[in-house]
C-alpha cells in the first residue's frame, strides 16, 4: 500500500482538471461509482492510479504524481490482480440462461439480420517486449512479440468472453479449440442445442456452433447472401477491437507492455472490465470500420467438418435461399 500522503495528494488532484484528464483517458468518473467496487480504495484514486491507456512508463510523472516507475508498475499490478479476481467475474459474462442468449441473438438479428449468433468471435495480437522465459513462443507471424488474445463480443460491442493466455505465434484456430467457450458450445451443441453458434473468419474451422464465410461465393446466390451478411455480422468484433485499443492505448499496437507474459494478460482482461463498465455506463467510443469480403485462409480442420458443413448449409437453406 502507498503512504496516506501519496494517497492524499492523488485523492486531493483538483476539480478543473476534469476535462483534460477526460480528454486524455477517455473515461468519466461516474463510470467506475459502482457498488460492487471490492476496492477499499475511493474511485477517483483507483482510477488515477489504474490509467492504463497511456504509455506506462510515464505515468509516474504525469500529473504532479511523485512516484517512482517502479512504484506505478507495482500498483498495476496488484489492481490488475483485484480487477481479474474480482470484477471480472461480474462484468465479463458469456450468454448463458436463455433470456440472456435470446437477448444476444435478438441484438444481432436486429441489428444485421442474422439469426442465432450468440457472438462474434476474434483474435487480436498486444505487443510486449520479449520474454525471458520462451521468447520464440511469443514472436508472431508479422516479426514482433505478443500475446495473441481470443475476444468475443456481441452486437452492442460488450466483451462477452476473453483469453488472454497465449503466446503470440499461437493461431487462432488452436486458441479457439482449447478454450472453455468450445467446449461449453460443443456440450450445447450436443445436449440439442443447434440453433445458437459464434461468427468467425476464414481462419477458423467451420462448426456447427461456429459460422464462417464462403470464400469466392458466386453474386447473388444464397452462399454470396449468406456471406455478406455473415460479414457485416462479424464486423462488430473488428469494430470492438479498434474501440477497445483507442480507449486503453497501452494495448495499441504503437505501444508495447514492458510486463511478463502472466502481468500482460492481466492487464488486457482489466482493460476489457474496464471497457464492458464504459459500455454499460453508456460512454461510447464508436470506430466505423468498413466490412470486408473474407480472404481465403488456409488452416487445418479436423473433427466436427462435416457437421459444421451440414450446419451451415441448413442455415442457408432456411433464411438466405
């Protein structure tokens, strides 16, 4: 814990300086006045010293703040740990009783007019500075280190699941055939649950619980129907992403984290609180982001090809012949 003088002097930071610190933070003090704050700490002092979207290595000195880089990198990651332990349960939650699945389904089917989507599903690289322990693991495709995080999110752009676990030369496809979220569609799935299913890109195997494009679908066929509303569906998850890095620049991919692996997930699943408490505060921070036509990727699929096919076909047979 800080000395109650640091404390006070950040706690005594004066009123007029609200709109430049909203400028720069991109998020309002009544956001974060919850009462499920498990922090002991007032809001206006856990928020001054948890401002994760600007370059950490100067935080210390922003703001007349007298700490040391050493001190604010310890207080990210202690608040990282609270926020992961204790708000993330709340506040990052995958559709799961039926009012909250119809509800989903019903945000998308309004919005775009595709039937059954429980979510939209991506991955997205944050950069971090090479690891000791295993650095090849976490070089990606396009030379730099990462971590690769799986993002779900729904049609209003709340975070609905995230995995931040993997290094960054993971693919997609691996972290979305390991994560708990395929295994809980898969077991839906399964018990009769065949109506409901996430949108994904062409790097992802085709599923009966996971919709992809048909790449180079012919005009006006039901395939080519099929796909450009799949596409402008699916837009909502590169929409959040550009959302998510505006709001928290640390995770931009001008930044780079100067934390281990373990301390970066934690920080990436406490900006997605972070965002999900802005997003229902009803702070919005909108990037249009145009949608694309799917590029054809290749990537190896393995069990549930033919019922993912089957699936698909049937989807399009019903509401887009």
């Amino acid at each position: 814990m800080l000395p109650n003088q640091i404390l006070n002097r950040i706690i005594g930071l004066q009123e007029d300086e609200r709109r430049e610190y909203y400028r720069h933070f991109n998020m309002e003090r009544r956001i974060m006045r919850e009462d499920s704050d498990p922090f002991t700490l007032s809001n206006s002092l856990f928020k001054d010293l948890f401002r994760l979207n600007k370059e950490m290595r100067t935080i210390g000195q922003s703001w007349n703040l007298s700490l040391s880089q050493q001190s604010v990198s310890r207080c990210i990651k202690e608040v990282s740990t609270l926020i992961v332990n204790h708000l993330a349960p709340d506040w990052i939650l995958f559709p799961n009783t039926p009012n909250e699945i119809n509800k989903v389904k019903a945000q998308f089917m309004r919005k775009t007019r595709f039937p059954g989507v429980l979510g939209a599903i991506d991955c997205t690289h944050i950069s971090i500075i090479a690891p000791v322990v295993e650095e090849h693991n976490y070089l990606n495709r396009k030379g730099y280190h990462s971590k690769n995080v799986q993002i779900i999110c729904d049609a209003d752009l709340l975070i609905l699941n995230i995995n931040s676990r993997y290094p960054g030369a993971v693919h997609d496809s691996f972290i979305w055939r390991n994560s708990v979220i395929h295994e809980e569609l898969r077991h839906r799935y399964n018990a009769g649950d065949t109506n409901s299913w996430l949108l994904g890109d062409s790097g992802y195997p085709q599923q009966p619980w996971l919709m992809t494009p048909i790449v180079n679908a012919a005009p006006g066929t039901p395939e080519f129907i099929y796909t450009e509303r799949h596409v402008l569906s699916r837009n909502v998850i590169e929409r959040l992403n550009g959302v998510f890095k505006g709001r928290f620049r640390c995770i931009s991919q001008e930044r780079k984290l100067r934390y281990d692996p373990v301390t970066v997930g934690k920080i990436v699943t406490s900006c997605a609180v972070l965002h999900n408490l802005c997003i229902k505060g009803g702070l919005q921070m909108d990037i249009n982001i145009p949608a694309e036509l799917p590029e054809h990727v290749e990537v190896q699929h393995m069990d549930d090809f033919n019922n993912g096919f089957d699936a698909r076909r049937q989807l399009i047979a019903k509401y887009f012949a």
